[in-house]
C-alpha cells in the first residue's frame, strides 16, 4: 500500500493510499493502528479476510462430568428419580422431558440423559452400557426401575412392535407356509423357532426361548 502522510492528529491520521481490495486511491482520516480501506464493503471484505486467515484454535475441552461435580451441583431421590437444582436462581426440580420420553438434565452448560445421571450419582461411575427402564417407561428414574444392560439385553425388554398383525410378540405370519412363525432376535440375528397353527402356540415358543436367552430382561408381552 502506497501511503503518505498529509495530517498528524492525536488520535486520527490522514493517509493517502490504494485500497488494497479494490485499489482504488483515496484519502481518509483513520483512528492510528487501524486497517485502512476505501470503503465499508472494502472494510468488511478485509475484516472477514482477517477473520477467518489461518486455522481457528479448538476449544478447550471440558472435563468429564464426574460424580462428585453432580453432587455438588444436583441432588438424585432413588425413591422418586427426580433431580433438584441445589442453588443459583434456577435452584429446585430440574430436568426436561423430551419428544422420545426421555428426561434431560442440564449440568455445566451440557445436556444429560437423567437415567446416566442417576447411574453416576448412585454408583460413582458411568454406566459401560446402556440403562434400561425395567417397567419401559422413559421417564421413570426410580433407582429400582434403572438397570445396566447390553444392547442385545435392552431390545429384548421391549413390547410387540405396533404393526404386529397378531399383537404378540415374536410371533408373524408366513403366508408361503400358512402358519404362524416364531422367531427371536439375537445379537442382530434372528433365529427361527419354528412354525405353528395357532398364534398362541408360537407366542409360547417365544416366551420360552426369551427367557432362556435374556432371563431377567425377557418380555414377551
């Protein structure tokens, strides 16, 4: 950039000089220190060049929530599965119920899943699974009602699938065989119990092969 100096101020300067967007030559009286440019789109050209030049630096990560940091933070009741804010002017019961019925709990600017959180609160530790609900309801963290679980253990403690045509569980319709086909679903696989002529009589098989496979977390209603 050419520049002459025609004006010494305290605090302003007059220059003469080529704008280095468009260059065009102008002379302006600027604040001393700051970029020069002919114009405001010449100036916000500039100041996005300068703004986005070079890698940004990452943010700093925060550290893992630990136990100790909810407990201060939050309280849990395992009788009820709620949480109380425990100062600050949100102080009182916390958390916010979700569209997919799960509760969710703010805590250093970040969002938890309740069910976790109750898990670290109790145990001093996260959960190396996934918690099931044992009575199926999201919302419902009783400490009595949270399990630590596979996920092959979590999708067994489910309910027949709403477009069942028969509304038992494990059960289907083989129209290639007429009869109703039982099946149970292992590890992502699924493994064929057989067929029947009744409905009942397939849904039995279920039953029976769920609980040898998921014991506890069998549901076969």
């Amino acid at each position: 950039m050419d520049a002459g100096f025609l004006q010494n101020g305290a605090n302003m300067i007059s220059v003469e000089f080529n704008c280095t967007i468009c260059g065009i030559t102008a002379v302006r009286k600027y604040p001393v220190g700051m970029p020069i440019y002919c114009s405001v789109k010449c100036r916000q050209i500039g100041l996005n060049r300068l703004r986005w030049s070079g890698p940004r630096k990452p943010k700093p990560e925060k550290p893992p929530l630990t136990a100790s940091r909810l407990r201060k933070i939050v309280s849990y009741d395992p009788e009820t599965g709620l949480f109380i804010r425990l100062s600050g002017r949100h102080a009182g019961p916390t958390g916010m119920l979700r569209a997919d019925g799960y509760v969710n709990v703010g805590i250093d600017g970040k969002m938890y899943r309740a069910h976790r959180l109750a898990w670290l609160y109790m145990t001093g530790s996260w959960p190396s699974g996934v918690i099931d609900h044992v009575d199926l309801s999201r919302d419902n963290n009783r400490w009595s009602n949270l399990r630590e679980a596979n996920m092959t253990q979590n999708r067994a403690n489910t309910r027949a699938r709403s477009d069942n045509a028969c509304g038992l569980k494990g059960v289907s319709w083989d129209a290639d065989a007429s009869r109703w086909r039982a099946q149970i679903q292992m590890r992502g696989k699924k493994i064929s119990l057989g067929r029947y002529s009744t409905p009942e009589d397939a849904h039995a098989a279920y039953g029976e092969a769920a609980e040898k496979y998921f014991k506890a977390f069998a549901r076969s209603a």
